[in-house]
C-alpha cells in the first residue's frame, strides 16, 4: 500500500465532524465496565454489546471509525453479517487494537511499558486480511513523585514507533496513543509538562524508525490536572494548554490528533474538545476517539434492561456521536 493510500484512511479517519468510537475494551478491561453495571462477562454479552453499539442508527453520520479488540473483529451480528462486513457497508473504518497491555517496567518501580511486538508482523498481516484499515497500539504514562522516569518514556515512545511502523509496512494506519494517565494529585502544568516529554520522545522515536508521519494519527490525552488534585481549571485553561504543548511538539504533517476520554465525564470530554476547535484553525484536526465516554451512558441503560433499553441505549450512543460530532467542529452548544 502506498503512502497516499495510507494518508487517505488517516484523512478519512479525522474527516470534518466525524470522530471514531473505541470499543477495543480487552477481555479484562471489558469484564469491569460490564461487572460495574451487573452484567456477566460472557462471549455473547460481549457480541451482543458490541452489535448495539455498532448498528446504533445514524452513527454513521458522526462516526468515522471503529476500534474493536482481537475477538470482536472475529465476531457477526446476530443475523451472522461479520461486524466487519457491517461496518464497511455503511463507512465506517474497523481498527483493531494490537497491543498486549502495559507491565511493569523492571528496575522503575512505578512505571510500565506496553507489551506486543512479538509476532506483531504477523498479526497485522492476519487484521489486515480481515478488514481492518488501522490498528491502535496504547502506552500508559503514570504520574506520581517518581514517574514517570525519562527511560520509560523513551522505552514507550520506541516501542510505538515500532510498532508504527510495523503498522505501515502492512498497510494499515498506525494510531500512536501515548495516554498520560489522569490518576493522582498532580498539577495542570506538571501534566503539560509530562504530556510535553512524551510528545517530543515520541515524534523523535517515529522519525528515527521511519514512520510516515503523514499515514500515522495521534491519539493523546488531554493536558489537566490529576483526579485527586483540588486545582480548579476551567475548559478554557484545559483547551488552551493541550493545544499549546500540540502544537509545541506535533509537526504540521500529521493528518489528525485525536483524544481519548481517559475517565473525564462525558460533558467534560465533550466541552474540551469543543473549546479547542472554537480556538482554531489549528494545524491538523482535532476530533475524539472516546471509549467511556462514548457509551458509559448507553452501557447503564442497556443493563437495566437488554430488551426493553435496546432502542433507547443506541439513541444515547447516537447523542454522544452527534454531541462530539459537533464538538470536532467547535460547533456544540452545551
Ligand atoms: P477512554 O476514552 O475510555 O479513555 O478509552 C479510549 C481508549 O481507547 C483508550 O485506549
């Protein structure tokens, strides 16, 4: 596949209002959203999770993407259409999520490196002959007193350049997502200063693998303080500080960013997105790739009720689209 095909997906992928819905939760992760809310964690609880998000009506309309994880790209709709399949007929671009999931990193205590490059050329190869155009490869940064160290950004930020890497010569688009991790008492500007470090390792890291920055998306956190920090910012603070340390670190040739929710609410998540966008042009799209708080609300609903919630579970999932939606725009109302 060629670097302009490549740069097509990533374009389409940050197409103007549209955003892409992470649904790559890992068996385990998969297993606490669903036992928060009382539902078993069973395969066809999993599928059937799955298919109400996927064929939510319109999403579409909002939607470019669709992250799914190594069993649910393996999975059909209850009529047997191949989730796939499905997605394709109406636009909206399967991803797969590649990576084996953070483990400690030995002699930082603290700290944690993703897992995944064994056999990965491999794997992209299979994912690619199943349909997927994009693949996503997550490393968690913590922050605390002691973390996180210059090694494990380094050893995170070669990992997913690898792996980008990887990505391209399969032809699939890498999404690099270093999430900086909102746990702790830190400040904004310790956040800003972290997010900065790892921008920086991180683009030095593709470039000296050969990544193609131009078939390549990003996919960050935001710049705000820890969760249990009592430091009182406005959307506005937040927006303007993840938009500086991006356009800091992050070259123009990049065809989008996009964020992850990383545990904000959904009104949180929504209104940072849209205040960023309202203090654009900037120079790639800024649009989201939210997995809580793309369904938390649908996640409730659906387990109250899986029959009489069905219909009214997808509409939530059709609000948040549409709200981010509008958000990537800069366009949303509150
Ligand atoms: P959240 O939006 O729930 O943080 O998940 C996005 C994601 O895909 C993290 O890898």
């Amino acid at each position: 596949m060629s670097i302009e095909d490549l740069e097509s997906i990533a374009l389409a992928m940050v197409a103007p209002g549209k955003g892409i819905i992470a649904i790559d939760e890992s068996t385990n992760t998969i297993k606490k959203r669903f036992e928060a809310v009382g539902i078993e964690n069973t395969e066809e609880n999993r599928r059937a999770y799955r298919e109400l998000l996927l064929t939510t009506p319109g999403l579409n309309e909002h939607i470019s993407g669709a992250i799914l994880y190594d069993e649910t790209i393996r999975q059909s709709t209850k009529d047997g259409v191949p989730f796939t399949q499905l997605m394709k007929k109406l636009g909206i671009i399967p991803g797969i999520k590649v990576d084996k999931g953070p483990q400690p990193l030995a002699g930082f205590p603290g700290d944690v490196v993703t897992e995944g490059l064994d056999g990965l050329r491999e794997r992209l190869q299979e994912y690619a002959r199943l349909g997927a155009q994009f693949a996503k490869w997550r490393a968690v940064i913590n922050i605390s007193e002691d973390n996180p160290s210059s090694t494990a950004i380094e050893a995170n930020c070669h990992v997913l350049a690898r792996y980008a890497a990887l990505c391209q010569e399969a032809g699939l688009v890498p999404m690099v997502e270093p999430e900086v991790i909102m746990d702790g008492d830190h400040s904004i500007e310790v956040s800003y200063e972290v997010h900065e470090a790892v921008l920086r390792s991180l683009f030095n890291a593709l470039y000296e693998q050969n990544v193609m920055l131009e078939g390549t998306i990003l996919k960050i956190s935001m710049v705000i303080p820890g969760k249990d920090s009592d430091e009182q910012v406005d959307v506005e603070e937040v927006a303007e500080a993840t938009v500086r340390v991006l356009k800091s670190t992050v070259p123009a040739s990049l065809p989008g960013i996009v964020f992850l929710s990383g545990g904000q609410t959904d009104q949180q998540s929504t209104a940072h997105l849209n205040a960023m966008n309202q203090i654009g042009p900037h120079p790639w799209p800024l649009s989201f790739s939210y997995g809580r708080a793309m369904q938390q609300a649908a996640l409730k609903l659906w387990s109250k009720d899986m029959k009489a919630n069905y219909a009214e579970a997808q509409k939530t999932v059709y609000a948040r689209a549409r709200d981010n939606g509008l958000a990537a725009l800069g366009q949303w109302n509150g």
